[in-house]
C-alpha cells in the first residue's frame, strides 16, 4: 500500500535526507505502530501529523519545545497492570487464550490440545524480526494443512512482528498474538485492561481497540498474499479483565468497517514527499532549535485540528490553541465544522446569527432563524403573563 503512483520511483535518498534533515541531525527517526497509524487513518486531512509521523519526528520532545507538552500515553500502574493480565492470558504455553479464541471463533473444529505450538520468534532488528514472523506463519499453516482441520493443529504467535508499508517506507507493526487455526485462518488477538463489565466493555474503548486492530489485519493481508491457503479473519477477539477481577474474559469484534475506512484514508493521506517539497529549505522540526523558531516550522504545515486530536496526537494542546486563536470552528468539533461549511471562523458564524452574515449563503440564513425562534423562545419564557 505504497504512497507513490504505480508508475513512480520508490523513495529516493534525496527524499530520506530531506526527511532526516526534518528531524533534525541528531534525532533517530521514531517508528511508526498502530496506534499512531490508526490515529493518522482517523484524521487524513491533517497534513502536519502525516509529514512529522512520516518524517519520524518525535512529537512528544516536539511539543514539550513547544512548550505545550501534552499528558499523552498510558501511566506507568496502567501499564504494569496491563502487562500482568496479558502475562497471565498467554500463561502455560497460552492455553488460556487459545481456549478463549476456540469458544468464541473455534467455528466447530478440534479444540486446543496441550500440544499447540508457540514458535520462537526472536531475531536481530525489527526487519528480521517480521521476516521470521512470515516464516512461523507460512509454516504453521503448513503444518495445519498437512494435519487437516480435524487433527487441532493450534499455533500462537506471541508478539509477532508485521511490515505495512506506508508513505513509501515499511512500519513495523506488533500485535499482542496472532492465532492460526487448523483450517488455516489467522486470527488478530488484542489484550487490554480496561474491564469488560457483564460481557460489555466500553464502547469508546473497544472502538479504539478495534481500529488499532484493523490495521494489524491489513499488515497480515500482506503476508497472507502470497500463501493460497492462509485466510485473515476479519473478527479479531477482544480479550479483557472479566468485571474488575484479574480473569480474562473476551468478545469477538468485527473489524470490516474499520479495516475498510482505515485503508481508504490511508490511501488518502497526503504524500510525505509532497508535504517536504512544499516546505523551504532549512526548515527542521528538531527540538534542540528555538521554540519561535519550532514554531514557525510547525505553522508551515497545514492541520485539521478538531477536539478529537486530545486523545490521539501529541501536538494537540499546541493545535488547540493555534486553532483557538485563529477563531476556527474547528476547535468546536467535526461536526460543527461539517454543518458550517463556508463560515470558518467563530466570528462569522455569530455575525450570521445576527442577520449581518451573506444573504445568499444557505448556511448563515438557517442560523439567523435559529438565533431569531431562540430569541422568541427565550422572550415567551421571560414574559410573567
């Protein structure tokens, strides 16, 4: 899923120089994951989150130059909790968890016996690490079609390492398990702690997990390719703490939506060669130089600030007040933006409620009746008769 035209040149060094340049000379390039992928997907219009994801910019030291750190990323008991409940669901060879993934998508097979197979998937770098991925992959569902389904021939891949290419570059992706079934499909698996409260978790939650998860399945597809036999399951499972107990408890998640808007906007982002090209020369984000001067290499991109971004980027505090500033409706919301439409600023949108907006905007005339049935609405609820 390459940014380039079919016809185009793969990545040029030019373009990874002028990338590095970006960073800054001294700043390694941070990797991209899920969960920024899937916040890039959720947000395709905001040219300065895709350029700096891009380019590997570090955005939490960036904001902190900014001098708007944002309070960003799970705490540190968060954490510890969460890798104490995924260490006891993978626990005895991940008998519990494949015992969870065969109740709820075992689709009627063999169950997990105690031989299932947990390949070891270590190996130098993150490009040997997805190699020998591919390689568990192709083999165990080799294996499970040589056995045939009904032989119950599990495999759980503990952490594998998975490359989806965005942007022209590979991202290297790390799921919590991937599950082969016997009859050869795989299965995504993510394991949270936020608590699935009588067989429901929160749905906000489960949202995010779900588009997290959409983006591993795409990372899979890719694999999956070039096996005939090997099939992604578009449902991955859900696993969480059962109440507010330490117990798992799972629930499996349809992620065809998700994975079908996450590949359409990341089809859709801006290429990053685009956005550099468009920056002038000597323009860097590295959060060694001046704050003033950060903040006019940040200013030079364009961004799709919406209130959303709070819980997803960690430049929002600093778009949030530049977009405050700037009087946009977009600090209000997507959907205030959406219902607006040509009035982007605050400014205009009250001066059309007061009947001095454009006449013939559609738009202003609906809220200047909006504004005259609330002052009719308010007077007849003053009136003491």
């Amino acid at each position: 899923m390459s940014s380039y035209p079919p016809s185009g040149p793969p990545p040029t060094t030019t373009l990874r120089q002028r990338l590095a340049d970006l960073r800054g000379p001294a700043v390694p390039p941070r990797p991209l994951d899920a969960r920024a992928l899937a916040a890039l997907a959720a947000n395709p219009g905001c040219g300065r989150r895709a350029l700096l994801d891009g380019a590997g910019v570090d955005k939490t030291a960036l904001a902190s130059a900014l001098g708007s750190p944002a309070p960003f990323g799970q705490s540190q008991f968060a954490i510890v909790r969460g890798n104490s409940f995924e260490a006891k669901v993978k626990g005895d060879g991940g008998a519990e968890l494949l015992r969870l993934v065969y109740e709820h998508l075992g689709a009627g097979g063999e169950p997990p016996g105690p031989g299932a197979r947990v390949p070891d998937l270590t190996a130098a770098g993150p490009e040997g690490r997805a190699a020998r991925t591919a390689l568990a992959l192709r083999e165990a569902t080799a294996a499970g079609d040589a056995a045939g389904p009904a032989a119950g021939t599990w495999t759980l891949l503990d952490h594998p390492m998975l490359a989806l290419e965005v942007a022209g570059s590979p991202a290297y992706l790390e799921p919590d398990a991937v599950v082969v079934h016997p009859d050869g499909r795989w299965t995504v698996v993510e394991i949270k702690s936020f608590p699935m409260i009588d067989g429901a978790a929160d749905a906000a939650k489960v949202g995010a997990a779900a588009r997290q998860a959409a983006v591993y399945v795409l990372a899979l597809e890719k694999t999956a390719e070039k096996l005939a036999s090997a099939v992604v399951g578009h449902t991955v499972l859900l696993v969480c703490p059962k109440d507010f107990s330490n117990l798992p408890a799972a629930a499996p998640v349809d992620i065809r939506r998700e994975r079908a808007v996450t590949r359409r906007q990341l089809e859709r982002l801006t290429r990053v060669e685009e956005l550099a090209a468009a920056l002038p020369e000597g323009l860097s984000f590295d959060p060694a130089r001046p704050a003033e001067e950060l903040t006019e290499a940040v200013a030079a991109v364009t961004a799709a600030y919406a209130p959303e971004c709070l819980a997803a980027c960690e430049l929002a505090f600093h778009c949030r007040e530049r977009a405050r500033a700037a009087d946009a409706v977009t600090a209000l919301g997507r959907s205030v933006r959406g219902e607006l439409g040509a009035l982007t600023t605050v400014e205009e949108a009250l001066a059309a409620a007061a009947g001095s907006g454009r006449p013939d905007d559609p738009t202003a005339a609906s809220l200047h009746h909006a504004a005259r049935l609330r002052a009719e609405a308010l007077e007849a609820a003053a009136c003491p008769c």
